[in-house]
C-alpha cells in the first residue's frame, strides 16, 4: 500500500524544518496529528430517522469510513429530545486514511467554498487541538450536487501533540492549511 503524499511530506520536509525552527534535541519531539474527528450535529435526526441514515452515508463517503450514530446523553425537553435518541453522527480518522482525509481537504474542500478568506487561527483550544466549522459538507468533491436533498454542517478537530499553540500552528500551517493573515 502507497504512504500518502502528506505522511511523506511530514516525514521527509516538515519534520527537518520543524526541529529546525524550535531546536528540538530528538526527532521525536516533533509536534504530529495524532487523529481528525468529524462530527455532523443532526437535532431533526430525533424526529426523523431517514435524515441520520442519509448524514451517515454522505459522512462516509467524505471520509471514506463508516461514522457512528451519536445518541443523545440527556433528555432535553425545550428541544424535544429523548435520552438514548440519536442526535448525529461523527468519525474518527488515524493514520493513513487521517492523512489522505487532510490532503483532499486542503487541496480539493476548502478552495471550493463560496467567499473564502482563510481560516481563522484562533480554533485552537487549552489542549492545542483545532477545531473548525464547515457550513456546507457540499464542498467536498465526492458529493454529487444532484443527490444532494439538504445541506449539512460539520466539525472537524485536529488531534494534534503539540506542547505549544504555536507549534501546533506551525504544524498545520506547514501542512498547507490557509489561515487568515
């Protein structure tokens, strides 16, 4: 099987450039992405079934894994929703398929979003994961606009190992991520 061209790249130039910038004594103090989750919040799923069938199917076509129906932790009564029923679906990526994920994002998803700026730097949280906001799953190219029946929005976080937001930063801007200036 083919190592995917971002491992490759995070091997062969990143790492150099990254032990480089900070001064890092070991290789393996090197900042890396551990895992991508991405998560589709589906509130009318409750009501009706079909609309989480069909977010797991798209969801798995965008990340060409099979997610997991997430099921509601407390009954919420203002919005109708039982405990145990299912309130979206999410999928968690590591390794090869992490990383071929992140390719097809950066270099095919995020130029076909209407008005794009850049994304804001500022998703970083205490633990120097990132997480982003995505309105339309129809930007990935693997949704066939025709099918499509409702638009649907996702989360996706950035596992990352970093000791610093400034490396964890560095590691995904070297990864080609298009942050706002």
């Amino acid at each position: 099987m083919k190592k995917p061209n971002l491992l490759e790249k995070y091997n062969k130039e990143i790492v150099p450039e990254l032990v480089k910038k900070f001064g890092y004594k070991n290789k393996m103090q090197v900042p890396k992405i551990k895992k991508i989750v991405i998560n589709m919040g589906l509130g009318e799923g409750s009501k009706e079934f079909k609309i989480i069938e069909k977010a797991v199917v798209e969801l798995a076509a965008i990340a060409g894994q099979k997610p997991v129906i997430t099921r509601a932790k407390a009954a919420i009564s203002n919005f109708k929703i039982r405990k145990g029923d299912p309130v979206g679906c999410k999928v968690t990526l590591r390794g090869n398929r992490m990383y071929e994920f992140l390719d097809r994002f950066i270099n095919a998803a995020i130029p076909r979003v209407k008005d794009f700026r850049g994304i804001n730097p500022k998703g970083f949280d205490n633990s120097h994961n990132y997480t982003l906001g995505i309105k339309e799953h129809t930007i990935f190219p693997e949704m066939d606009s025709d099918k499509i029946e409702g638009v649907i929005g996702m989360n996706i976080t950035f596992n990352l190992d970093a000791d610093t937001r400034e490396e964890a930063h560095e590691l995904l801007k070297m990864f080609n991520m298009p942050f706002r200036k």
